[in-house]
C-alpha cells in the first residue's frame, strides 16, 4: 500500500482507478491496457505539476516520508561486504548512528549514517534516527580510525535531531556532537556527506561537515525543525508551515547560500516512489564527489575543508 502525503490526493484517486481497472481485468476478459495506460500518463502529469511547485513545508513532508529510503537501504544498494562496527567504547553502542567498514564501487570505505527505521517497531529500536551521545562518539572513532588506515568517509544525514533526552544531557550529548564535527574537520581523508531525508539541527552537521555535502532533491537541512522554530518564535507550533518559509530549508536555497555543493534529482513523485533509481542518482554523485577529492593533493584536503566551513562564517563572502 502506498502512502499518500495530504497534497498528493489527486494521485491517489488516480493510482485508485487504475488498480480498480486492473481488479476487474482479472475477473473478465476485458482490456483495459489502453485506459491504463491513459491514466498512468495522467499520473505522470499531475506528479509534475505537484513536485514542481512544492513549498518548503510540502518538502519537509516528503522529506519525512515513511516509505523514503534510509541509511540501510543506501548501504544495501551501494556498499559491498558491509561489515557494521558498534559501540564507543566509552558507554555502549547506539542504534540510530550505524558505521561500518565496506567498498563503494570498488573502493575501500567507512561508512556512517543516521537509520530511522522501516516500520514503527524498527523506528523505535532505531530512536526514530535520533542518536545519543554513544552514537556521535562511535562516529568519532570510525572517522578517526578511516583516518588512521586511509580511508574515504561516506556519510548518510537523516535525522530530526540528536536525541534531547535527560540521559543523552547527563552524558554530554553538546559535547559529543562538537567532538563528531571537530572529527568532521580533522581527519586526512576525503569526507563526502549526503543529506538523504531529514537534516535537523547539530544532529545533522555533526555527520555533515564534510569536503563535498550531496543533497537530495527533496531533502530537507536546517538548524532546527519548522515545528520547533514555531514553538520558540510565535509560541505556536501551528505555524510550522511559516517557519519551513523562513528557514531556508531546500536544497535549492542551500545550494544558493553554498551551505550544500550539489543537488541529486529525485525520481518522479520523490525517491520513495522509485527508490532504486533515487539511491543509483545518489551513488552515481557520491563516486563523482570522491573521484575529484582523490584527484587533488592529499595535503590540501583538510585544509580546504576548514576553509570552506570559515568562508560560511564571513559577511559577504558570498
């Protein structure tokens, strides 16, 4: 069964009929491949004229989708012999920030990523990708230990945030995310971050902060979610739809403020109607990214990289 956003209700009806049409051919002998085909144009069509308009909140929610491709469905897809590695060796191992070691078109890789879980029992046991401090500090140490042996960092942003719980504040959830960004910002390998779903908050740049940030079409990255920026400015988290306005939140805003470096095509109707062709596109980006960092001198990676995230800092740089 699929799943149908609020503004997709026209699709639906559609996609309705043809799977009514298709019922009745089973039970007679009557053809319906030319109405069929008549109504999937349709789809076609009104799809278009829906995802070329979205506003940022109708982002937001195809970003949120339930049936968007996560963490694992990219490793799956795209990495060989996956091998996950646990814990920080501090506390114990967290279960919304998976890392593991693996070969990405034939490269030798580390690979970390936020999983929000496929369905509500897996999103629970996921923390709905919402790490604890373990989680940013295991990515502390893959990155640190890509860095030691050589190897390419690959990271998967798809978060609504590091996990705000009392014992993630006791154990130093602020300060385990800056330790992940400093990681971010000092290892000697290439590091290529995409934002695949949701991007929220310290959360997300703690997995971010790299050479090259690939964004998903739809995707969504900000400092806080619109429902939490409503909350804080106009005391009503009502006004979320606002807020997603005024956040900048889309890869087009992104790529026009150099927060991002490039946009990934989503498959019509977004990657969660063809998730195999959204995680090939992703793919065939990420190998792009990294065939151009391992082109240049090894010695300029880390400091462009600092580089980079300063020149977001200076007025008018831009």
């Amino acid at each position: 069964m699929n799943t149908f956003l609020d503004f997709e209700k026209p699709v639906a009806e559609l996609e309705g009929k043809i799977k009514e049409l298709r019922h009745l051919s089973e039970k007679g002998d009557v053809n319906i491949s030319d109405e069929v085909g008549r109504l999937e144009d349709k789809v076609a069509q009104v799809l278009a004229q829906i995802y070329g308009k979205l506003t940022p909140w109708q982002k937001m929610q195809v970003a949120r989708h339930p049936d968007r491709p996560h963490f694992l469905a990219y490793v799956e897809a795209l990495i060989e012999d996956f091998t996950p590695l646990h814990g920080d060796r501090r506390f114990g191992d967290d279960k919304a920030l998976i890392g593991g070691l693996g070969r990405f078109r034939g490269r030798a890789v580390m690979v970390i990523g936020h999983e929000k879980g496929g369905d509500t029992a897996e999103r629970v046991e996921h923390n709905f990708g919402m790490a604890q401090p373990e989680g940013y500090r295991k990515a502390v140490r893959l990155m640190e230990m890509a860095s030691r042996f050589g190897l390419p960092v690959l990271t998967f942003v798809d978060t609504p945030g590091a996990h705000p719980g009392i014992g993630a504040e006791e154990r130093g959830q602020a300060e385990a995310i800056a330790r992940s960004i400093e990681a971010c910002l000092k290892i000697e390998v290439p590091l290529i971050a995409s934002v695949v779903g949701e991007g929220g908050s310290g959360g997300a740049i703690a997995l971010a902060t790299g050479d090259r940030v690939l964004m998903m079409e739809h995707a969504v990255y900000s400092v806080i979610s619109p429902e939490g920026c409503a909350s804080i400015l106009w005391r009503n988290p009502a006004r979320a739809r606002d807020a997603a306005e005024a956040l900048k939140l889309t890869a087009p805003d992104l790529l026009e403020l150099h927060v991002i470096d490039k946009v990934v095509t989503e498959p019509l109707g977004g990657a969660h109607r063809r998730p195999d062709v959204a995680i090939d596109a992703l793919g065939d980006a990420i190998a792009d990214s990294l065939d151009e960092m391992m082109a240049q001198d090894p010695q300029s990676w880390r400091t462009q990289r600092r580089e980079k995230y300063l020149e977001m800092g200076r007025i008018g740089v831009h």
